[in-house]
C-alpha cells in the first residue's frame, strides 16, 4: 500500500476502519466486542511513551487503542502473514 505523501514514513503499517450505522444494535455489537478485548487486555507503553492496551475480541480480531477515556480503538492488521 502506498504511504502518505505527507508523511515521510513511507508504507502503512496500521490499517484503520470507521463504523458508521443508524442501527443501534450493530453499534452495540462493536460495543461489545470492544469491551470484551478491554477485559482481556495486555497493557504496554508504545515508542512515543503513550499508554496503551491490546486484546483480542470474542470473534477473534486483534485490537489497540490508548489508555485515556473515550479513545479511538482499531484493528490490528498484519500485512504479508
């Protein structure tokens, strides 16, 4: 995948993934599924000196997000396994 030309790190490590819905039961289901990973997490702190968590979801997909209330969680995607 090509990088940000803004950027000067060159090729995406991380892809992210929004989820948009006006149906409250597929938001809860992320809810969920989020909340479950929390419980299970592993806390670690990232290179830039950040807290942060990773788990993994009851359908099994990897996730990390940041240590601070109503932060932005996403899915791990390994590239190239």
């Amino acid at each position: 995948m090509q990088g940000n030309s803004y950027l000067a790190r060159g090729e995406a490590k991380v892809i992210l993934n929004e989820v948009n819905s006006s149906d409250p039961s597929v938001l809860n289901r992320v809810k969920y599924e989020v909340d479950s990973a929390y419980k299970n997490r592993t806390e670690f702190i990232n290179k830039e000196g950040r807290s942060m968590w990773r788990g993994k979801t009851i359908s099994g997909v990897d996730v990390q997000g940041y240590l601070e209330p109503k932060t932005t969680v996403y899915p791990i995607m390994k590239i190239g396994e």
